[in-house]
C-alpha cells in the first residue's frame, strides 16, 4: 500500500444557504448542536487535518481549523471553496466536504485514498445513484486548470472531470450517508429521525 497523501480537508461552509433562508448554514442547530460539528466530528475521527472555508462568522469557524474565504467575487459555488483552498493552503491533495453532510461515512478517508492511483488527479464520491461531487478530493496539479475554468465562466463541476484524472469512490452500500440538509424542513425531518 501507497503512504497517505499530505492531505487538508476543507469544510465547504461559504456558500450563501439561500434554501435555509440565508441563514449560514455550517451553525444551523441539528438537535442543538451546529450542522458542522457533525462533519468536523466525523473527519476529526478519522485523523483529518482540517480547514474550513467560510465567507462569514470566520472567528466561530476558527475553533475547527484555519478559516479562509472565496478569492473569486459572487460566491461560485462549490469550486469557490475548492479553488480558494488550492490558492491559499500548502498541501499536495485538498479534500471537500459539505457542511451540511452530517452522516458523512466513517470509512470516508480510507476509501477515497485507497482509490488514488499515480495519475490520479481528482477523486469523487458516487452514492450507487449519483456523483456527490462536493465530495471529493483534488490534486495540486489541478489549480492552473480549475482557475482557467472558472476564469472562463464555468460553475458545473463535472465538466472539470473530462480535462482531469477523475476516479470515482462506491458508497452506494452506505447511500444515506451523502444526505445534506438544505432547508428548515429537511433538517427538522432528519433531527426526528436522528
């Protein structure tokens, strides 16, 4: 077996929660306690090193790692975080996770590694149905790419796999694993089932 990679793994807690009404989505209460404890918990257990991205309340998301916010304006989305990550943080691979992903699988780490072969380049999450692509991991290599990409307007991250070495992870035997709670409604659904 291959060593590790030098790895951080980014929180994604920048975005702007326009389904939780704007609220930052990384401190809402799931039974009262913040949707990102449950991922800091869950990479923490893991041997994580961990960061977040935010683009507000950075002093409360100090206390889980380095904090840092989106270089690109207008909140992108997704690969705002990502390429933040690669622009600010010095580590061969950067692994994403979502905020809002509480039930993240206690494998995650070890599976998303095993699958790193020499080119590969970047590595996503399938749950068995669909690509999870804020799950995911991405090589240094990718930076020049990834800024072009999003210099050029693009904000839909699987296109960014056709001009990288993309591997896929199976998950589909831990599906729920994947679930993010997105409005009022999912997170009060998923609090009475947890």
């Amino acid at each position: 077996m291959q060593p590790l990679p030098e790895t951080t793994w980014v929180i994604l807690a920048g975005g702007q929660a326009r389904r939780m009404g704007g609220k930052d989505k990384g401190l809402v209460s799931l039974n009262n306690k913040p949707l990102i404890d449950y991922v800091n918990d869950r990479l923490s257990e893991q041997g994580a090193n961990v960061a977040v991205n935010a683009n507000r309340n950075q002093e409360t998301y100090a206390k889980y790692g380095q904090v840092f916010s989106d270089v690109f304006e207008g909140f992108p989305g997704p690969l705002g975080g990502i390429h933040a990550a690669m622009a600010q943080l010095d580590s061969e691979w950067y692994g994403f996770v979502p905020c809002d992903c509480p039930n993240l699988p206690h494998n995650l780490l070890e599976k998303m590694y095993q699958t790193i072969s020499d080119d590969t380049e970047i590595v996503v999450a399938h749950d068995g149905e669909s690509v999870q692509p804020v799950v995911t991991m991405y090589k240094r290599s990718v930076f020049e790419r990834l800024e072009n990409f999003l210099n050029n307007g693009d904000r839909k991250i699987v296109l960014l796999y056709d001009i990288c070495k993309t591997e896929f992870v199976d998950f589909s035997d831990e599906h729920d694993a994947f679930i993010n709670l997105n409005t009022p409604d999912e997170l009060e659904k998923f609090g009475a089932l947890s």
